[in-house]
C-alpha cells in the first residue's frame, strides 16, 4: 500500500482491492481512492470460494477499467490471473518470497504447482521479484524463464530514518544493546539470537537484547531466556508502532532466520536508520548487505558465529559508526522508494508500450 500511495505522485491512479475483509488490512494514510474490501475469503481448495472470489476482482475491473492488474502473493495472484482474463487487462505478479510449496513433493504442491502454470501460461504476467533469490526459486519450480522476471528490491522512505542517522550509539556507554524484529515464528531463528547473547553473556560482554514482534512462540522465548540466564537482558517490546524509534535505540539489528527471507523490509530499515545489520545468509540477504561493510552475513543456526560478529562490534566501537555511516549510503542509492516507484512504473509503461518514466517523472496516465 506504501508504494501505491507513493505513485500517486507520477499520476497513477490506483484502486487497491482486498480481496479477504476489513480486519486483515493495516491502517495507513488515506489515498485518493479508499480500498474496496471485497469479505470473500480465499480457499484455493474450495472452487466455489475461489471462483466468488474471481468474480468480485472481475466486478472491480469493469467498474474501475485499469490498466494493469497487480496482485501481491499466490492466491491472489490465481484470483488475477483468472479476472483478467479475455479482458485486455495486463497482469502484473509481485513475488515476494521462497514458500515451500513451490519445491515441496506430494499430491497439493504438485497440483498447486501445474494450475499456476496453466494459468500464468495462458495470462503470461510479467513477474516482479524482490530479490534475485527469489526470481531464480520460483523461476526454477514454475519453469519460467529468467526474461520473465524483473528484480525490484524492497525500498523505504528514507526521511522516514533521518533521526536516527549520526546519533549517540548506546555502545558508547558501556553496553552493546542489540535489536531484532519480527513475528516468533519457529522459520525466523530467534532461539539463535538468544543462545548468541547467552555466549556473550559468558565471556563477560555487557549486552542486551531489545525484540520487536510477537508471535506464538514468545513463551517458549522467555522460558528459553530464563534458561539462558540472560532473561533480565532481553527485553520483549511487542509490537512496536514507532520502528524508527527502535532503531534508533539499539547499536546493531540481528536477523537471524533459519530458512529464506526473499527481501526483508527490516533490513533496508535498518541500513536507512544507520544501523548495521548482521544477517543469515540466506534468500535476499546478500543482495542486501554488504559483508564487511554495512554489517555481517552468518551461517543460518550459529549462535557463535553471530556472538563472534557482536564481540567484535564490542571490541571496536568505532567500527558501529563506520558500518553504519556504510549502512546508511547504500540504503539512500539502492533501496529509496522512490527508486522502488520508479521502476515499478517503468514496468507499467512497458506493458503498455509508453515508453519509461526515468527521473522526469513520466506519469502512467500520459499518452
């Protein structure tokens, strides 16, 4: 929704349309036209729901006659996929990450698999893909060929983190204050984290650790954190509405997932916000961090690698600056939504065949 809100400042005019209710939608700035929020819930499985679904998106098209369709995450790209067709209407897929399914064995990933292909065979979408990563894995499952694909990395608004940018790191008072975030979910690896602290801990560091997220595993996190010995130095903030705020506040952002992240958003956050990132080098990570330079790629599940990267960051704190001074430019040259908007755009007017929108800002509703 950011980003189409974004490009309502090149002219685009946008309708966004959920196809699920009001209840699963976050609340964000208003735009020029409220969402429609169609409340019939998706069940790939169920043909009716599906097809109910299909028809409310089809309804959507010839009320509002776009351009383009632009569908975010498989089911609805199924239910795109099958609205616009015999329409005229292109169709534009923004894959976002590495689900399993797409290489699982069995009788329902199969079959998920072959309707997707059927479909994107007779629709021919043009694919966005926020990483490299993820463009090669769902390329490989589908059997898409890699000029189907065109890699947008995941941007943010960079004013959004200039606060944060040249401060005063808690480092500099003694004590190494480090920063996670995201839901406590089994895949995104924070039992790591926690056992990387607990071998900082032992070796005499004085650390602490500040979550942002929440999740069905977080009594299990506490109960670990007690078990650590490190729970009086974790602390679990919940959700957390000011992420800036939270960057701001630690000396170094850990991302420790255990399987593929296509391209966290909270990555670019943290190099916008000046804060060096040590991540599990995996999915889109690499092509977000430099390693060395704006922070650290680890091996997935390996407290000590991770505790060995924070004690290293502890024994030079001038290297939290330099990493994050590093952070901070790369995030401002590759990952500005603007930048994100520019070439999203620029897809747009291919499909169309009206030429690009480059810096001048050409505008998707110019003829």
């Amino acid at each position: 929704m950011d980003m189409t809100r974004l490009m309502e400042a090149y002219g685009v005019e946008s309708q966004i349309c959920v196809i699920s209710d009001r209840d699963d939608f976050p609340d964000k700035p208003p735009m020029a036209h409220d969402p429609v929020f169609l409340n019939r819930p998706i069940a790939i499985g169920s043909i009716g729901k599906t097809w109910s679904a299909m028809r409310g998106v089809r309804h959507e098209i010839a009320r509002f006659k776009p351009d383009i369709v632009h569908t975010h995450l498989w089911p609805a790209d199924v239910i795109g996929a099958l609205a616009v067709m015999g329409t005229g209407v292109k169709h534009v897929s923004h894959q976002h990450g590495t689900s399993p399914w797409f290489h699982q064995s069995g009788l329902k990933p199969e079959l998920r698999r072959r309707v997707t292909r059927a479909l994107f065979a007779m629709t021919r979408p043009r694919f966005i893909a926020v990483s490299k990563a993820v463009a090669e894995y769902i390329g490989a499952a589908l059997a898409l060929a890699d000029s189907r694909f065109v890699v947008v990395h995941n941007g943010t608004e960079m004013s959004r983190f200039t606060n944060g940018v040249n401060r005063m790191r808690p480092c500099t008072a003694g004590r190494l204050v480090v920063g996670a975030a995201g839901r406590f979910a089994e895949e995104k690896g924070f039992d790591t984290l926690f056992r990387a602290v607990a071998l900082l801990r032992g070796k005499g560091v004085d650390v602490e650790l500040r979550l942002a997220g929440d999740g069905a595993l977080r009594p299990e996190y506490e109960v670990l954190s007690t078990d650590l010995r490190i729970r009086d130095r974790v602390h679990f903030a919940g959700l957390v509405a000011d992420m800036p705020a939270f960057f701001s506040s630690v000396d170094v952002f850990v991302l420790p997932a255990r399987s593929s992240e296509g391209f966290p958003v909270v990555i670019v956050e943290s190099l916008a916000s000046g804060t060096p990132v040590i991540a599990t080098d995996i999915g889109g990570a690499r092509e977000a961090i430099f390693d060395g330079e704006s922070g650290f790629l680890v091996p997935a599940e390996d407290p000590a690698v991770i505790a060995d990267r924070l004690l290293q960051i502890t024994n030079d704190p001038g290297q939290i600056a330099r990493m994050g001074a590093a952070a901070r430019r790369l995030a401002e040259e590759q990952f500005d939504s603007a930048r994100q908007v520019d070439r999203v755009i620029d897809i747009y007017l291919q499909l169309l065949n009206r030429g690009t929108a480059g810096a001048s800002g050409s505008r998707l509703d110019d003829e």
